[in-house]
C-alpha cells in the first residue's frame, strides 16, 4: 500500500515512520511505545554515557523486541578558546547578575559527547537494529565496526552534497533535513546556516542524487506531510516535534506550554543555547542574544555558560533560556500516545496516498 517499501522491508518495521531522536527531551518511554505500535522509536544517546544508554535499551527491550535505533552526535570536540568563552561570559553577564548568579563561578560542563570507542562498546553490547548519526558519520573505524557487526546506520543531511558525501562512505539511508526540522542542524559540509534548504527542495534533489533510500524530515507533522514526502520521492519520514506533545515526552512545562501555543512563525534557528544552529521557540534569549551571535563558544561549549540561567528560570516557571526545540510544523501535531500517533498518522497517510492514486 505504500508507494516505496525499502525502508519498511530494511528495517522491517509496519510503518515507515521514524521518530527522531531528541536529545534531553524523552527517553526509553517514547522510544518503545513508537517501536511497539510499528515504527522505529529512537533513543537520543548524545547526553547519555554508557552505562545510562545499556540500562534504558534494557528498559526499552523490557516492553518491546520490535526494531529500535540508537542516535549519536559526532561533532568533533571543540578546541577552548579562553577569549571567546569569556566574552561569552561578559555578553551574559547581566543576566547572572540580575539572577543573582556569580559571574565568575566556573561554567557547568556540556555533556554532549561524540561517539567513541566506549560508546561503540554500549551499542555493541545493545545491538540495536539501527544506529543513526547527527553532525556526518563518526571516524572511519568506529563506522567499519558498526558496519561489520551488521548494524544499518543512518545519518542527515542538509544538502545534496552532504547526502552523496554520506552514500559514498556506504549508509544505508540518508535523512535529509529540511530547514523546517526542529532541534540541531544535521550541517557537517557547510557553516552556512542562511543557505539552508526547505524538505520540499531538498528531498527530491536527494532522492535523484543518491541511490539509498531517502528519509525525509522537517516540517512533517501530520498525514498531509507524509504523503507529500512520499509523493516526492521519500522512502519514509522522520517526525520530531509532533511527538513532543505525546505524555511520554520529558520536556518542561515551559516547553509544553509553547508547544501548545505553537504557531507557524513562533520559531528561529539560533547558536545562542549550544553554539550550533538549532531550531527552536523564540524565547528571551534569543530575541535579546541571538538569534545568530559570533560569540557564542564552539559547540556544545556555549550551554555550559547558559545552564545556571536555564536552572534559575525555569524553577521560576520561565523557558527564557531554555532549549525549547521544535519544528516550524508543530501546530498540526495533536495531543496523544506516541503509539497511538504512529498508528493514526501511518493510517491516515495510507488512505491520502490511496486516494491520490486513483
């Protein structure tokens, strides 16, 4: 019934939905009701050592045997550059003295790390069906291993140029990333962020350029958006924001809240949370700091100096310097079980692709 089943029969799952891993926003919860009810359920890795990623796949697997994925970042660690991190500190003074925060009092670490070794031993010892890979592909053995223990691996793309770089190097399946997803850009070929292309651009300009099955994301909320993904040439979607609304999602009140009042323009890409392009609501700092400042550390450096602000806001009910993720398409999501959203989503698409077909 649907038009392309390479994704469907490669990761042998019932619906060619993925829901994409968000970082600091869920965890095992989310990932096993998606796989469970048919789709692939991914599990954000990127803030998780060892140790936490083998005890939430053993939570997932406690409920779920279907397929699940693994998601890592694979940025490359950043340099410190003690001139840029204190005028990053300078830039945000004010708000440390206005919270009554010591301006001085060194910067909290960012855990996101890149994949490494001991990472590769978690998932090893997991054995996930599929890995997924944010920020390009990690270093050469690292990707040899996880090839040859037969693991499908995935990664995004921003660009064509980023989607034949990922299909030379033998991905199983290229995501390519609208400039409508929320959360990070996947960019590893380019710093442009203003040259960034739209899903419906960029899909099908990927999908003749690459020979894998493609997966399109970004601005991907409802039935419409995977049917036209579809119609473009995609294999499957990868969906993000719309399930930041389901009760398994762990996301501040905040976070809920803007959710809620969502609309079409209510967000930016921005550096000014974690020092890489991300898309998210448009909240105090970045209306007052951003959105893009050349001052913010290199990535994921700049979060160390906001987190204190982060804390002191949000135990007063604030998102003003939180990471409030989301897609431009969020206000077509709806208020449901992640499961239940697969279903109906895959259900719902089905019947526009049928309907479109006669």
């Amino acid at each position: 019934m649907w038009p392309d089943r390479r994704l469907i029969d490669l990761f042998q799952i019932e619906h060619p939905i993925i829901q994409a891993p968000m970082a600091g926003s869920m965890d095992s919860d989310l990932v096993a009701a998606v796989s469970e009810a048919g789709g692939l359920g991914s599990l954000p890795c990127a803030m998780l050592n060892a140790e936490k990623i083998r005890d939430e796949v053993a939570k997932i697997r406690a409920r779920t045997l279907k397929p699940i994925n693994l998601n890592f970042f694979c940025h490359t660690a950043p340099v410190p550059n003690n001139a840029r991190e204190a005028a990053w500190r300078e830039r945000l003074a004010p708000y440390y003295r206005e919270f009554g925060i010591d301006p001085v009092a060194p910067a909290p670490f960012s855990n996101r790390a890149p994949f490494d070794e001991t990472l590769l031993g978690a998932v090893l010892d997991t054995k996930p069906e599929v890995v997924s890979f944010h920020f390009g592909l990690p270093p050469t053995p690292l990707y040899e291993k996880l090839k040859r223990e037969g693991i499908l691996v995935i990664s995004s793309a921003t660009t064509v140029a980023e989607a034949r770089w990922l299909a030379e190097r033998g991905i199983d399946a290229v995501i390519a990333q609208g400039f409508e997803a929320g959360g990070h850009r996947g960019m590893f070929l380019t710093e442009n962020v203003f040259a960034q292309v739209g899903t419906m651009a960029l899909v099908p300009q990927v999908v003749d350029a690459v020979k894998v099955p493609v997966i399109a994301s970004g601005g991907i909320a409802d039935a419409r958006g995977i049917a036209a993904a579809f119609a473009l040439g995609a294999s499957a979607v990868q969906i993000g924001s719309a399930y930041l609304r389901c009760p398994e999602a762990r996301i501040s009140a905040p976070h809920r809240g803007a959710l809620a009042a969502a609309r079409d323009d209510g967000t930016v890409l921005t550096n000014v949370i974690t020092g890489r392009p991300a898309r998210g609501f448009i909240n105090r700092i970045i209306r007052e700091v951003g959105p893009i400042s050349d001052v913010a550390p290199q990535f994921p450096l700049a979060a160390g100096a906001v987190q204190p602000l982060r804390a002191k806001a949000e135990a007063q009910g604030s998102g003003d310097f939180s990471p409030l993720w989301s897609g431009q398409a969020v206000a077509l999501g709806r208020d449901m079980g992640a499961g239940e959203l697969t279903v109906k989503l895959s259900a719902e698409a089905r019947k526009r692709l049928e309907k479109l077909a006669r």
